[in-house]
C-alpha cells in the first residue's frame, strides 16, 4: 500500500498542492473556501501518503456511530424522561448484541 502511495498518488499531490498555492481567487467564494480548507489540510495529507496504514476517510467510523446519532434525534419525540430512557436502553443493547455477534430477536 505505502509503495503505491509514493509511486502513484505523492506526485499528483504535489502537483494539486502546487497548483492550488498558484490560484488567486477570493476567499469567500465557493473555490474559495474550498481551495483554503485543502491548503489547511495539507499536514494531515502529507502524513497519510506516509503512513501506508492510515485510511483516507473515517468512513467505517461514522458509519457505526450514524445509528446513535440518529436514536439522539429520535430521543426527542420520546414523550417523556422515561420514555427517552427505554429508547436508550433498546439502543445499547442492540448495538452491544450487534457488537458480540448476537441475534437480539433470539
């Protein structure tokens, strides 16, 4: 992985660096906004093309924690404390039942 990264995605990363260092737009513009965030990023980047066991995105992560964001929304309209408190209870344990390969309908 860390000898494609250096062969194949290191030099067009410097190229896109290069040319986003290059560009004069003004800040508040969409490309803007879009080319400063990249250029801030840079450090972060250029550790990732480094380390061959880094991944580019946190993806896995923020898929196993989208089902707690979404039971906070629902907490919400839970009618009450006590309801809010047994949507939580019903949350933790189907995800520690996901979590050890239990079936939590069994």
């Amino acid at each position: 992985m860390q000898l494609e990264r250096e062969k194949y995605a290191i030099p067009i990363i410097n190229k896109l660096f290069e040319w986003a260092k290059e560009q004069r737009v003004l800040p508040k513009t969409d490309i803007g906004v879009a080319i400063t965030y990249f250029l801030h990023h840079e450090k972060g980047l250029r550790e990732y093309l480094k380390n061959g066991e880094l991944l580019i995105d946190n993806n896995p992560i923020e898929n196993k924690i989208r089902p707690l964001a979404i039971g906070r929304k629902n907490y919400m309209f839970a009618g009450n404390e006590q309801g809010a408190s047994q949507i939580a209870m019903f949350y933790s344990f189907f995800a520690t039942a996901k979590m050890n390969d239990v079936e939590p309908y069994k």
